[in-house]
C-alpha cells in the first residue's frame, strides 16, 4: 500500500512533465495546425541550462526562470524556420520541427556535451497520508496545476488569447479582421517554448535529461495530446497523468524497460480508437 | 453621379491578381466616392471575391495599385465568423485594428446582437451570423465596407434588414460601401453605381439605372430585359 502510494506520486509528477510537453504540443498545433516535434527539444533545453547555470553558482529560481526563457528563445527560432516563411504548409512545417530537434541535437552536444545532467531539485520530503513524499514530486504537481490553470485563463478569458484561438478556429477570418496569423503563430511556439521549459526545469531533478530524452518525452507529450485530439488541453492532461501513472507502476512493479513501449502502445491504441470514431461521425448521413 | 479620377476613397486602377500562374483579375479599374454606394456584380468566379480579399490586404497585387483612404471592413463571403468563440468575442475580436474593444455602440446599432451575445457563433442561423459578421466589421468603426455577397443563402427578409442598416450607416455616417452581389436587383435598389465583372475583366460600369437598362445586363443579372419584365 505505502509502495502503490509511492508509485502514484512518482507517476502524476513525471505525467505531469508529459502533460506540461502535451500542452506545449496543443498550443501549437490549435495556432498553426503544425504538429511540432521539436517541442521535447524545449524541455531538453531548459534542463540542460538549468543544471548549467546552477553550476556556474547562480541560485535556484533565477536559474530554473532563465533557463526556461532560454527555451522560449528555442521556440521562437523553431517558430521562425517552421512558419516563418509565408505560404508554409503545416506539413511542412512538421518535416522542418523534425529537422530543428535534430539539428539541435549538435547544438546540445557541442554546448552541453553528451552525458546526462541534473540538478537537485526542492531538497526533503513531506509525509502525506502517514507516507513520506519527496518534495520535488508536490512542487512538480503543483506548479503544472499552476500553469494549466493560467493556460485556461489565457485562451478562454483573455483577448490575445480569443485572437489566438480565431487564428485556430478561421485562419482566414483572422486575417480578415487585421490579425497577422503568422506572429501570432510564433506567439505560440514561444509558449510551446515556455510551456517545453517549465517541464524541462521541473523534471530534470527527477530524472537526469541528456540531449535525446527529447523523444521520451515527444512520445509521451504526443500520445497524451492524442489524446486530447491535438486540441484540448485538459484531455491531455488527463492523458498525460494516466502515461505517467502506467510507466510509473510498470517500473514499480518490475518492467521498468518497458516504459517507452507502454508509451507508444497506449498511443497506438488511442490514435485507432479515434480514427475509427472519426470516421463513423463522417459516415453518419447529414 | 461618377467619382472623377484620383478623388475617390477607394482606387483601383489596372489590378492584376493571380493565383499561382491563374489570373483572377486582368486589370481592374474601380472607384468608389467618399459616402457613395457601389456594387459590384457578376458570376461566380469572376473574380470578386479576389477583388474584396485584394481590398483587405489579404492578397497582394501582382500589377496595379489599390488605394484606400481611410479604415476598411471586409464582411467576407460565407459570413466566416469564429464558430466556437461567442457572439461577443467575435464582435470585440472585430476592433483588433481600431483597439477598441467595447461592443456597446455595436448593440446599440443592431440590438438583436445584444440578445445572443453570449451564444456561440457557429450554432447562428445564417441570417444571425451575417449579422454578426456585419457588427464584427463594424467594430472597427470602418470608412469604407465591403460586402461580400450579402444576399447569400439568406431570406429576403432578413437581406432587407440588412440592406437598410447598410443604407441608413451610409446615410448617417457617410460609410462608402462596395456591395458584392449576384442579386443585381437587390443592388440596384441599394447602390447608386454598379460595375459588372465578368472572368477578370469589368466589363460594364454607369449609373445602376443605366446598366438596368442595357439589354445584355439585365438578361444576365436581372432574369430578363426590363422590357420583357415590364410586359
Ligand atoms: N485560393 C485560390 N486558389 C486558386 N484559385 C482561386 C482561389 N480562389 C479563387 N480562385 C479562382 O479565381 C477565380 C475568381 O474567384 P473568386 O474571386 O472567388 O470569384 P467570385 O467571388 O466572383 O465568385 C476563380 O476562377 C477561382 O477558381
Ligand atoms: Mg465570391
């Protein structure tokens, strides 16, 4: 029981690092009807500076803060090559993010070097149910509460984030009433870069990130954005907490190799599921 | 009445606009007075909706010139209001250019938008969404409104409506209005100037009662000569 409980808490907190990647995906993709796989690339980023910049004695907090506007400034830049030109089809755009994980790749190794880094994240842990929790789990939790909660508040309360949406809903509505689709498309890949960072920041004392972790964490954020049909932040979440949960018990209970394929299975299930339900709306008669 | 050259608050002149290697329009010379009313007809595909996206800024030129003096709304064809965000939203996304936000004066003007503020534009009937699409240009307090296609798919009723808000704005506030239509009568009625487009080109332009009168016109826009409707 104490373990189970355990088990639980690891997996919201690493569900809750897929969740932050899923909604970074969301974002873009409602914007840009671009599925950007650069998006772990973020979270990578923002780890990497982070245990970088601790290292070179800044305090935690002005560092975890830096690191994730570093990771923006990555958003931006993959914004820029992906839809920067005009006339860009999203799928091309999807080929150039595939292109920018890679190429950063060497960014990172050149940078950073190849091993895995960390950091240590909020030091203790506090009892909760008569069950010792690690601190950094709670912080992890809490802080994608957070961010999900003034995530709502942008898209649904505020007016750049009802352009933001017009932009998704009718591209060329928003063009007729004067909005510039394209820099508002980069408005959201900085906040698929912000959104990448704060995973970034909150996992990588959890599980120490190199510069490939970017397709653990892609495959997981995408399967759980699936599941959110690319376009609802709370499915995702929901999505995300369940991945995060599964791997987190099949690690638990002995099959901790087989995290990565739990993610691509579930996906796989999810994606035939909702096609088949896709097509049978289309199928029915008008 | 007829806009002498170089005086009107919106000039097109020589227009070409192509679609890759299509030409949508071969060069169009259209004006339009400062508070004047002008229709623009002609079949599908001709080219207009080409012209009202070139007005918007939405596709340039690739020869010509347009010039527009003063702020331009575009109620574009098919209403294509943002169907998942409310009636309100939709009317305040409208002042995206002018900054201002408040819908109040929009109500004001077309108060059957203040009942349905808070429904979702995509589950309007057509006539409601172009209303909506109407009060959504208006937000940005234009001086000049294009129309695509008002008339669509809607009940004569309910184009009445709006036709008499379009010549009560014009009337009140001096509003030049470019009126896209296929329904030539309904233009005739509302503007004092048509031209008629036909694969790119204008191919007739005068006085709305004039071109009423020509006889390869009114077979094409008005079902008949007017001798044969007056018969
Ligand atoms: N996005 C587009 N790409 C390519 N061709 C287009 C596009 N939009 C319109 N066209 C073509 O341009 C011509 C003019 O279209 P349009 O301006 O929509 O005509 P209208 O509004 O008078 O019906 C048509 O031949 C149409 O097929
Ligand atoms: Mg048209």
């Amino acid at each position: 029981m104490r373990e189970l409980l355990t088990y639980v808490v690891n997996g919201l907190a690493v569900g809750c690092g897929f969740a932050l990647i899923a909604a970074g995906l969301v974002a873009v993709h409602r914007v840009t009807g671009v599925v950007n796989f650069a998006q772990g690339m973020f979270a990578v980023v923002a780890g990497l500076s982070a245990s970088w910049l601790l290292g070179t004695g800044l305090p935690h907090g002005l560092s975890e803060g830096a690191a994730v506007l570093v990771a923006a400034v990555a958003g931006l830049l993959t914004g820029l090559l992906a839809i920067g030109r005009r006339g860009t089809t999203p799928q091309s755009a999807l080929i150039v993010t595939l292109g920018v994980g890679v190429l950063a790749y060497a960014v990172e190794i050149v940078v950073w070097g190849d091993q895995p880094r960390s950091f240590p994240g909020l030091p203790g842990s506090v009892s909760v149910a008569g069950v010792g929790v690690q601190s950094q789990h709670l912080l992890v939790i809490a802080a994608t509460a957070v961010t999900f909660a003034l995530l709502t508040t942008f898209f649904g309360r505020t007016y750049l984030g009802k352009a933001l949406t017009a932009c998704a809903s009718n591209p060329y509505a928003a063009r007729v009433i004067g909005i510039d689709v394209t820099r508002m498309g980069l408005l959201a890949f900085v906040l698929g870069g912000l959104l990448g960072g704060v995973a970034g920041v909150l996992v990588t004392p959890l599980r120490p990130i190199s510069f490939d972790t970017d397709v653990t964490l892609i495959v997981n954020g995408f399967a759980a954005a699936v599941f959110g049909s690319l376009g609802r932040a709370g499915l995702a979440l929901v999505g995300a907490l369940l991945l995060g949960l599964a791997e987190s018990l099949a690690a638990g209970y002995g099959y901790a190799a087989y995290q990565l394929e739990i993610a691509l299975g579930l996906m796989l299930v999810i994606m035939v599921v909702q096609s088949t339900r896709r097509t049978s709306v289309l199928e029915e008669p008008a | 009445m007829t806009t002498p050259a170089g005086t009107g608050v919106v000039e097109i002149a020589d227009l070409v606009v192509r679609y890759g290697s299509a030409v949508a329009l071969d060069g169009v010379s259209l004006s339009a007075g400062r508070g004047e009313m002008v229709a623009l007809l002609g079949p599908n595909g001709a080219g207009k909706s080409t012209l009202a996206d070139t007005l918007s800024g939405i596709l340039t030129p690739a020869s010509g010139t347009v010039e527009v003096g003063g702020r331009l709304a575009h109620i574009p064809e098919g209403r294509q209001l943002f169907p998942d965000l409310s009636v309100e939203d939709n009317l305040r996304l409208g002042g995206w250019r002018s900054r201002r936000r408040d819908p109040a004066q929009v109500y004001e003007l077309l108060p059957q938008l203040a009942a349905i503020r808070r429904r979702l534009a995509g589950v309007l009937s057509g006539g409601e969404q172009q209303m909506v699409a109407f009060g959504r240009a208006l937000m940005s307090r234009p001086d000049v409104l294009v129309v695509d296609e008002l008339s669509l798919g809607l009940a004569p009723i309910v184009t009445r409506d709006l036709a008499r808000h379009l010549t009560q704005l014009n009337a009140e506030h001096g509003l030049t209005v470019l009126l896209i239509e296929q329904n030539a009568r309904l233009a005739f009625d509302v503007c004092e100037r048509a031209y008629v487009l036909e694969a790119g080109r204008i191919v007739a332009e005068g006085p709305c009662a004039e071109l009423a009168e020509s006889p390869r016109v009114a077979r094409a826009y008005l079902g008949g000569s007017i001798e044969e409707t007056r018969k």
